[in-house]
C-alpha cells in the first residue's frame, strides 16, 4: 500500500509518475478510489520528478467496470458524481503527458477514464462500453466528451445500446490510439515513454496546454490560442531558446525542463 491511500499505488521512477488503481478483479471506482485518484494526479501535476503519467490498474482480466452501481442510488448519486466529476477536472489539469495503459474490459466509468486520457494503448484483447443505459443511468462523461473523438453518430449508437467493442474498433474510430498483443503491451508502453522522455517536459506541457485550450473554439480562435501560448509562455523559457539553439549548432539539446 502507499503512504496515504488505501485503493491505488502512486510510484515515481525516472521521470514517471505511475498511478495504480489497486482494486482487483474489478478495480470498481468507489467514493474512495475516486478521492484517492484525484488526490494522486493532483500530486503528480506539483511534482517535479514526474514528467508524465502512466494511468494503470491491477490485474488484466478488467481495466474497471466503472463506479459501484449501488452508488448510482438517488442517496448517493449526487456525492459520488461530484467525486467522479473531480478525478476529470484535475485529470485535465494535470498539465502533463497522460497515458492509460489497458488491460481486460474498461465499463462505464472505467473507459470513460481511459479515453479521457492524451493517449490510451490497449491489449488487443480489451474491450470498451458504456453499459449504463442498462441501469438506468446515464455516463455523463462519455455524454459530454466521447462525441468530439469519434462523432455523433458512433456516441449515440454505443450509448443507446450499451454495447462493447473491441481494442481494434475502438482504435479504428479514434477512441483509443493502440492495440497490440498483450505480450507486447508493457514494450509499447515503454517505447513511447522513451520518446516522450526525449523532450523538454515543460515543451509537453505547453503543447497539452495549447491542446485543450484550444480545442472547443473555433479555428482561428483555436490558433490565435495556441500562438499566445506560444509566444507568451513557451518562448520564454529556458528550453525554447536551447532546442533552437542545439538545432542551429547541429547537437542535441540539454534539456532543463524549465
């Protein structure tokens, strides 16, 4: 267990920030776990020996089914809500790299939280949905956000049905980037780390931030955004002028992430 959580396990090791929801075989996402997860990448955004974040859970048989139905109950709706709600928000603002690593079913909640992450890479055996018009109730996140990555139509069909789909569709509709033979899940993982881990993590960080600044405005609101942040704060840092600098002089930049 890590000091001060009791569901997840938070780790930092070269520049990595692993959080680990901890809650096998289902890796439910009670009050608690949810608490605990916002309170984990809350940490992450303030540490400096995080550069970017690998989002995992125990086990591989399922990513999560999501949030415990009972919780959906009328007397605790509004309070678990409020605390899934949370994880989002300061998942968002967590202004580093963030990468769910899948493994089994991700249900309900628990694909809602892959797909919010930057980049999801998925055994080939995983699978996605959001069940929860077969409890009547409704995933107020795939709602609000699964339309802008795979379009309307896809959204209203998965969300009306209920029903799962595979890694390989959910790649093919843009809802996750990878889906690879489990055997070669953690190398993938690692490849991308590695070259992630080749840039200035403060260049990441700005380029998140110019991301999702951006990207519910119009075109040229969106660009006349991220050239602000680029000219206001990105060109004033220590790593813009060096990786201009090793490019002109024909060496690899020193980064120093500030």
């Amino acid at each position: 267990m890590t000091p001060g959580y009791s569901n997840i396990k938070v780790e930092i090791s070269d520049g990595v920030g692993t959080i680990l929801v901890n809650r096998p075989p289902l890796n439910i996402l009670d009050q608690q776990t949810l608490t605990e997860l916002q309170k984990a990448f809350q940490e992450m955004k303030t540490h400096s020996d995080a550069n970017l974040i690998l989002l995992k859970t125990a086990g591989d048989r399922f990513f999560s089914v999501g949030v415990d139905v009972e919780q959906h109950l009328p007397k605790h709706a509004p309070k678990t809500l409020k605390a899934f709600n949370n994880v989002f928000e300061t998942l968002i603002d967590v202004d580093k790299p963030v990468i769910a690593v899948v493994q089994g079913a991700a249900l309900g909640g628990g694909c809602e939280l892959a797909f919010a992450c930057d980049v999801v890479i998925a055994a080939d055996s995983a699978k996605f949905g959001q069940p929860e018009i077969q409890v009547g109730a409704v995933p107020t996140v795939a709602a609000a956000a699964m339309h802008h990555l795979i379009g309307q139509k896809r959204t209203f069909e998965l969300l009306y049905t209920g029903d799962s789909i595979s890694a390989e569709e959910a790649v093919k509709i843009g809802l996750i980037n990878h889906a690879v033979p489990a055997d070669q899940l953690d190398s993938t993982v690692n490849e991308l780390v590695s070259k992630l881990k080749e840039h200035s993590p403060i260049m990441l960080s700005y380029v998140r931030r110019a991301i999702y600044e951006s990207m519910h405005l119009d075109f040229m609101q969106a660009v006349e955004k991220s050239t602000e942040i680029y000219l206001d704060s990105l060109k004033n840092t220590e790593d813009a002028s060096e990786g201009l600098k090793a490019f002109l002089e024909k060496r690899k930049p020193e980064w120093k992430g500030k």
